[in-house]
C-alpha cells in the first residue's frame, strides 16, 4: 500500500510531523499542511513533502487549502483531521465563532466536506484526532456550541474533542456506503506545545517539569499511523474511536445518534 497521497493538517509539530515522518519513510506521499510558515516547510523540506499553509482561525484558509488539494492532487487516499489545540480566554474568530470550535471542529468539518468528492472517488479515510478531553471535560449543549453562554478553556476544548467524534461517526454513516472509512483516536497526553497558548492548568503539565512524564510525539502518533496503514473492516472497524489502536468508552454524548446528525447539519450551516 505504497505511494498513496495522504494529508496531514498540524503536521509542522508533534504529532503530526511524527506521523509525517513515519509515513514518508513507509514510501507515502505525505502531504504537509500546518499553520506556520517555517516550521511547516522545515518538516516538509525533511521528508521530502509538499507543504500547504492554513491557519484554521480563517475558514477563507481552509477552502482555499481544499481548492488547491482538489488541483494538485487527482487522488486524496488519507485525510488526517490533525490541527487542534486548547485556547485560552474565550475569543471569536474573524469568521464570527468560538475559537476553540473553529479550529478543532468546524475547520476539519470545512475541509472534509469541500474534499468530499474526492475522498469519495479515493475510497478515502479521514482520521479525525480527537482527545479523552472528550469525557473528561464535554457536555455539548446544541443550541451553544460557539459557548457564548458559558465558557472555560477545557470546556471548549472537551465539547470541541466530541464533536470530532459526533463528526467521525456521522461521517461513516452518510458516506459509509459510498467508499470513505473514518475512525477518530486519543494520541495519549503527548509532550508538544499543544497548550502553550492555553490558560488552561494543562499548560503546567505540558510546559513544566511535569511534561517529562509526557509520551514522546513518535508514540503519540503511533494510533494515526496505524489508522493510515491497517486495513479498514479488518484490522479496524469505520466510525469509531480508538485509544492505542483499540475502540475506547467515549462520552455518552457520543453515541447520540441525533445529536451527531443535528451537529453535521448545524455545522454545515455556520460554515456556510
């Protein structure tokens, strides 16, 4: 299974360059999206990739990315929903919503669906990462979701987690039958600068001492990877979530069948 075209998105750092790395010397062709300039070309000039710039606080960033995915490349074989990240106070975006939401959520919602015909003529899977924040810290309230009613940094961030996993299993459904596989995943609490911008009390975990303690991005991509090699249907079953390559308890939200539809069709609706 060499030489198929996978995306990566956040994979100018952690986990994302990790897998990039891994899955270039497996003989991918990876392609890497990330937010920064140079750490994006860096990770793309090592491995040999191609690299694309977003920033997914702009969704104008996420449809130009999809527009030049859909040029240059005739097949997309994995898409790795991986940008994410944990915010601090709460503050909009330019295009109006939480950031915490936007950049989890509804910018990888934004990309998966502008791409959805391609990845349906690939017979894509879309990996989403997702986080145990997602039981820890979620109560998805549908009718709040850019939380203007009440907010805390690992609120946003846990609702933002179940919605990647709302999304993966209502992604399965409506286009199970017409090729795409999707399985969203816990990396494992890595050692990155996921939180370094977060006023959460994560960021002590993560910029203390303590992050010694931390799995190292290579094992915390080792999910993703696997999600991207294995086989869908046999090594792996679409529309579920895993923690170290295993299906995992996730929030009973989760497993909310009208909620996951509700949240696509609203999401659909503030991306517009």
């Amino acid at each position: 299974m060499s030489g198929r075209t996978i995306v990566i998105t956040g994979a100018s750092d952690g986990i994302g360059a990790a897998a990039a790395r891994e899955l270039a010397r497996a003989g991918e062709r990876v392609v890497v999206v990330g937010r920064s300039p140079e750490k994006t070309r860096a990770v793309a000039a090592e491995i040999g990739a191609e690299a694309f710039l977003a920033d997914f606080a702009r969704l104008d960033d996420v449809r130009a990315l999809a527009a030049r995915l859909l040029e240059a490349y005739p097949r997309i074989d994995v898409l790795a929903n991986n940008a994410g990240g944990i915010m601090g106070t709460r503050a909009d975006t330019v295009d109006g919503h939480e950031m915490t939401f936007q950049i989890n959520h509804l910018a990888p919602f934004l990309l998966t669906t502008l791409l959805l015909d391609r990845l349906i003529a690939s017979s894509s899977r879309v990996i989403t990462t997702s986080s145990v924040a997602n039981s820890s810290f979620a109560h998805l309230e549908i009718d709040d979701l850019d939380a203007r009613r009440a907010y805390s940094p690992n609120k946003a961030y846990g609702n933002a987690k179940l919605a990647n996993i709302l999304f993966t299993k209502e992604l399965h459904m409506r286009y199970g039958a017409r090729g795409i596989t999707a399985a969203s995943f816990h990396p494992g609490v890595v050692a990155t600068n996921f939180a370094a911008e977060s006023t959460s009390p994560m960021r002590f975990v993560y910029n203390t001492v303590l992050r010694r303690a931390l799995l190292s991005p290579e094992k915390g991509a080792d999910t993703l990877v696997w999600l991207a090699t294995a086989t869908p249907g046999t090594d792996w079953v679409s529309g579920e979530y895993y923690v170290k390559r295993k299906i995992a308890k996730a929030n009973a939200q989760a497993y909310d069948a009208d909620l996951a539809r509700e949240l696509w069709d609203r999401s659909a609706a503030m991306v517009g």
